[in-house]
C-alpha cells in the first residue's frame, strides 16, 4: 500500500492565503501605484461636497481644568476613501477577543507594492458604567464600531501621512465651508446633539463660547467632528458631555471612590 500524506485543512487554507498574496504582490508590482493620481482621487472622493469633507475629521476633547486637550484625527469615512484610492492594499479586521468585560477587534493593513503590513488592536468596553455586561445587540454594535476604528488606525500606518498631508488640508478648507450656510449648518449640529441628549449650555461649554452667535464655521467643524466621534465610536455623548469632572481634584475624588490611584492622572 502506498503511503499517503494527509494535509490538515489548515495547512491547506494557509497555502491556499499565502498562494493568494503572492498573487496579489505580483500584480502590484507589475501595475504600480501613481501617487499623484492617487491623491488627486481621495482629494476628488473626499470633497465631494461639504458633508463627506466633515465626516473626514473626529473631534474629542480630554483632562480638566488647565490639563484639557482637543485631540483631532482622520475617521473612519476617511480612511475608507483612503483605501479606495490608494491602491494595492489587503485590509480586514476581526474580532479576537470577549472577556465579558472588552471585547477586542483587530485591523490588519498590508500594502502589496512595500511589503508593509500593520496589526492595530481596540479594545472597548461592554460593560456600563454600574458594572453591568451590555445586552448581545449592543455588544455587536460595540465590536462592530472596535473593528472600524481598528480598521482606521491599521489603514493610517500604513498609508503615509506625509504623504497626504497637503490633501487632508483641502479636504479641511472644504470641510470647513462657506459662511453663506454657516447659520443653517449650526442649527443642524445643536438639533443632532440635543436629540441625544445633551443640552445647549453643556454644547457652549464643550466649545468654550458663551453663546451660539459665537459659533463660528471652525468650532461648528469641532462639534461636527465630536459628532462624527461619537458616531463610529471613539467617543460617546456620556463620556463627552455627561461624566465628566470640572477639576483635576474632582476626577482624583471619582478615582478614590472607584478604588484606583490618583496619581494616573498626574
């Protein structure tokens, strides 16, 4: 009898995958990137109109007191449109873990012409703020909002930034927009964000303006951009406008009363 060899199905999947990048290497090398082109069609995709242009940035402000930072960044739309454009790349995302109190998802961006490939993790947390584990639709809404933001940090290292950097400033201009809309495009902000809850004097505080006149087109782009947080998950209303201490002293006596060590925030 003659021997036989038996191949497991993994190891078969695994040379079916690797058969299956070196296919797809090869075809990027033989039709190559042309970089100009390239950001010629993101600058295209993401401008548009003024909408797509602001679902391009997110917004979060962090710390207290003198300590607060606005911290700005790329969305999700935005590396969306990124990978569209730019060419020759393998991206995917999973989750790779649920411990009951996170759940953990994965991006993976490879670029087929450099041979760069990138693994970002997110963990979010499935739990409220009591303690208590959050029902099986909202904890697939949670992994499927980890796996975006997974997906846009994986795409962002890869792809870059010095690159693009010139793009992503027009893409600003426009998001930013005319002044003829501005008054149009503020009630909308304030109506999107008072239909989640939160009140006019906590959106005037989060800006730092005494009155909604004073709302101009850059802030109004810092609060369409929280939005844009707030819908793919970096951030929520809870902890951007509600949960939030007024002092450095305030969040220590929140820290004690949980049990953890102040000195973190230092």
């Amino acid at each position: 009898m003659d021997d036989v060899t038996i191949i497991s199905s993994n190891e078969a999947l695994q040379a079916l995958n690797r058969s299956e990048i070196d296919m797809q290497i090869a075809t990027a090398k033989q039709y190559p990137r042309n970089i100009d082109m390239v950001l010629s069609k993101i600058l295209e995709y993401a401008t548009i109109d003024e909408e797509t242009a602001e679902d391009c940035f997110y917004t979060l402000k962090r710390g207290c007191g003198n300590n607060k930072q606005l911290i700005e960044g790329l969305s999700v739309r935005l590396a969306e449109i990124f990978v569209a454009s730019w060419g020759n790349l393998r991206v995917a995302t999973r989750i790779t873990g649920n411990d009951g109190k996170t759940i953990t998802a994965q991006g993976i961006c490879h670029d087929l012409e450099t041979n760069v490939a990138v693994n970002a993790e997110v963990k979010r947390r499935i739990t409220d703020k009591n303690g208590k584990t959050y029902s099986d639709d909202m904890q697939v809404l949670t992994g499927n909002a980890a796996s975006a933001i997974a997906f846009r940090n994986a795409v962002f290292k890869v792809i870059p930034k010095a690159v693009t950097k010139k793009v992503i400033e027009e893409i600003k201009k426009v998001a930013i927009g005319e002044a003829s809309n501005l008054e149009q495009k503020r009630s909308a902000t304030i109506k999107w964000f008072k239909g989640r809850g939160v009140t006019i004097v906590e959106i005037l505080k989060y800006i730092e303006v005494d009155r909604i006149e004073l709302i101009d087109a850059e802030k109004l782009l810092i609060l369409r951009s929280t939005a844009n947080a707030i819908k793919e998950g970096t951030t929520s209303v809870l902890e951007t406008f509600k949960d939030q201490p007024k002092t450095v002293e305030e969040k220590k006596k929140n820290l004690k009363k949980n049990g953890k060590k102040p000195e973190k925030l230092m």
